[in-house]
C-alpha cells in the first residue's frame, strides 16, 4: 500500500481525470481511491499474466506480443483489450509445446 501523501496525490489525479467527463457530476471522497486500488490491481493481474506468457517463451521483456498473449490467456478479464493487441505480433505456442 502507498504512503498516505501519495495515496492522496493519485487520488486527486484520479478525482481530475473522471471530471474531464461533461456526465461526470460531484465525485464522492473514497471514490477516487477505490479507482486508484482497482486501477492497481487491474494493471497488476494483466502485468503478472503478460510476464507469466513471457516466461513461457523464453523471453526476460515484457513486448507487446506478450501482452496479446496475456489477452488470449485470460479473455473473461481482458476481452475488451483484444481491438488495442490486435496489431503486436503473434507469439504461437511455447518452445516446449510445439
């Protein structure tokens, strides 16, 4: 868990981001935060997924194709990715599967 001061300061950035929307009216106090944390644990699961397809690769970097694999991986939680992957290369099957 962050420091109390940086909590705040993403918080505050969060807070600024969802008023950019002309339909987003008042924004209640902890509701920044719990984005912030579901933002974290979003990006942790699709980090930790990625590295988990490099790995299976042979590869020590992360690339875009490896995040495609992330994607295809798991759809039931990054289905909604597969438009932005779709143009990184394709990785076929592992070293050890072919």
């Amino acid at each position: 868990m962050p420091p109390k001061g940086k909590t705040n300061l993403l918080a505050a950035r969060i807070k600024r981001v969802m008023q950019k929307d002309e339909d987003v009216g008042k924004i209640a106090g902890p509701a920044p935060i719990v984005m912030g944390k579901a933002l974290e644990l979003f990006v942790k699961q699709l980090v930790t997924t990625a590295n988990d397809v490099a790995v299976l690769h042979g590869s020590k970097t992360v690339n875009g194709s490896h995040l495609k694999g992330a994607v295809a991986m798991v759809p039931e939680a990054f289905d909604f990715l597969s438009d932005i992957v779709e143009k990184a290369k394709d990785l076929g099957p592992p070293p050890d599967l072919r």
